[in-house]
C-alpha cells in the first residue's frame, strides 16, 4: 500500500510552552508536513507564529478548522481535550494527546516510543494516542531496558521538577519571587502552594484521598501501564524545585533477578534514548543545566544498594518540555506515519 508523502498536521496550543516545541521540534526533525495548522483557543486566535520560515496565523481550535487534517497534536489541557480531541477524530484526524484526560483509558495506547512502539497500532479503536507524563516518560525510558534484562519488582522515585513543568505561569512566578527576594518584597504565591523561589515545595497537583499526590498517582499508573506490568510495586514523591526547565529524578530500582551496576551500565549504553554520564570521579553526571535542549534521558550516579538484594541506585535527568512532552508526541507521529497511516 501506497503512503502519503506529507501530511496535514494541526497544533492545537500552538502558542503555549509545549504547543511551541512541538511546532520547532517538527522543523527540527523534518518531519513531512504537507499543511501545518497552528491552533489555539479563542483568546490566542489570530496570533501570528514563524515556522519553517513562513508566518502562520492561529486559528481557534474547533470542530471547523480540524477539517482535512491527518494528525493533531495535542497540548492544551485535560477538559479541552475531553472535548476537542473526540471533535479532531470525528473530522479523520488521528489525535497524538499531551494531556492526562486518556492517559488511562483502556482503549487509548499510551506510548513512550524507546518503550512500547508497538501499542501505537491501538491507535484504531478511538482514534487518540496519549502522551504519557514528562516524569514518567524519562524514567521509563531508564528502567525499560533494565526491566527487560532483570524484571522489576518495586520502584521508588522521588522526583525534582522543574517550573516549567507547570507552563509559562510557573516560569514566570519563579522569576518574580527571586526578584522580589533580592528586593526584599513580599511574596506571596499563586501558582504554587508556598513559595518556589530559593525552596523546595513536595506539592505537585491535588492531594488525594490516599495522601499522595495526582501528579504520584500518574507516575505509578503510567508506569504499569506502559511497561505492561500491572503489579508492580511503584512509590513517588514528587517534588516542585527552583529549576527553569528540566526534570530530574533519584531513582531505586528492585528487581526479581541480579543484575549488577556494569551490567546496567553495559545495557544502557546500548538502549535507544538514553545517554550514559556516569563518571563521578571525574564529577561526571547530569544536572538540568546539562539536559536543556537535548531529546535524550540522561542517567548518571548508577550505583549497587549493598542492604537490598537485586537493587539499583541512580539518577535521571532530561528536557521536561522536550522529551517529557514534544519529542515525543512528534516521534510517537513520526512511526505512526512511517507504520500505521
């Protein structure tokens, strides 16, 4: 069968954080775009954005201007795309959503593409395939090739989130609490429920009734779910630091079968998606400084837990914008052009 050469994308969020990195990430990877919509909501239509060296106006994201398109990119929140992602689908567009709203649906595949590639083919059965979470995503990415080889039993992460993780308001209100710090005014915060700036805040999303946070319950799901393995053990505690962009996480790993630290290292050097910086006698490892701006899940600090049989120490930082969110929804397109449409 024939396949299209290029294809009509829309990008709905086009003028948010994420919906912005989508548009250059698809630049950035040539990926075959036929007609690119950049669309966003009422209040942002109109806008004008470059891309690829053409000016675009923005669009309102609704049932009209989904027409024609073959994929839609998604970043726009859970409640928009409970209503507009089923909208795109209905006008044949097959719907690559950023947001939590189908992350657990049955029917909706959720895909790390270095993990579970093949789940894109239940793509079919409502016409959306979900983002999964951008902590999530990098730490699955880590522990996948390690579970393949080992088995894994139980998995505590705690994590350190960037600003950026909660959008362009997040950003902003870091900047202003260090500036109102230095100027010895007030703060007083709205984004985040204490002050972000110079702290550390274990608060990210709603509490539930259980004492961990959403935001730990999308880790703990997510997880399973993409590594198809339901029953295993998961423990997050998420935290908001007083980063501009990238995620890090300090991550324990049991497993069924030994496995030591060379042995980790050696599989994931050879692993898609990940870079190795591990040297911590020459002060090699990952910061979010070293991370911003790159596609790869960056591990370092891999160490031996020598009071728990058959467990694994290390650290795990990557682009929260980028690859925990737009590389890769674009890359989870990039195989669904190259294998299901």
């Amino acid at each position: 069968m024939s396949k299209k050469k290029a294809y009509r994308v829309g990008v709905v969020g086009a003028t948010g954080l994420v919906g912005r990195e989508m548009l250059e990430i698809l630049e950035e990877r040539g990926f075959p775009v036929e007609e690119l919509r950049p669309l966003a909501s009422a209040r942002s239509a109109g806008e004008e954005i470059m891309w690829n060296n053409h000016t675009y106006k923005v669009l309102e994201a609704n049932a009209d201007n989904f027409k024609g398109l073959d994929i839609v990119l998604m970043s726009a929140g859970g409640s928009v795309s409970k209503i507009l992602a089923p909208e795109a689908v209905k006008a044949g567009a097959v719907v690559i959503d950023n947001s939590s709203q189908w992350r657990m649906d049955p029917e909706v595949p959720l895909v790390v593409p270095e993990v579970n590639p093949t789940d894109i083919a239940m793509h079919t059965k409502k016409g959306i395939i979900a983002n999964p979470n951008c902590s999530t995503i990098q730490m699955v990415v880590a522990l996948s090739p390690l579970h393949h080889h080992a088995t894994l039993t139980r998995v505590v992460v705690s994590t350190y989130q960037a600003v950026s993780g909660a959008g362009k308001l997040g950003i902003e209100e870091l900047g202003a609490q260090v500036e109102a710090m230095y100027n010895n005014v007030d703060i007083e915060p709205k984004k985040f429920s204490k002050q972000i700036a110079f702290n550390c805040v274990p608060h990210i999303d709603v509490f539930m009734d259980d004492a961990f946070t959403k935001e730990e319950h999308k880790m703990r799901d997510e997880t399973r779910k993409i590594l198809h393995h339901t029953d295993l053990s998961v423990c997050p505690t998420c935290v908001r630091v007083p980063v501009f962009n990238g995620h890090a996480e300090s991550v324990v790993a049991t497993f069924k079968n030994a496995i030591s630290a060379e042995e980790a290292r050696k599989i994931l050097r050879e692993s898609p998606g990940i870079f190795l910086q591990d040297n911590p006698a020459e002060l090699e490892f990952p910061t979010q400084m070293d991370v911003t701006g790159n596609d790869a899940t960056y591990i370092g600090r891999l160490r031996e837990d020598p009071e728990q049989k058959n467990t694994l120490a290390f650290w795990c930082v990557a682009d929260n914008l980028r690859k925990g969110a737009a590389t890769n929804a674009v890359q989870i397109a990039e195989i669904l052009v190259r294998d299901y449409i």
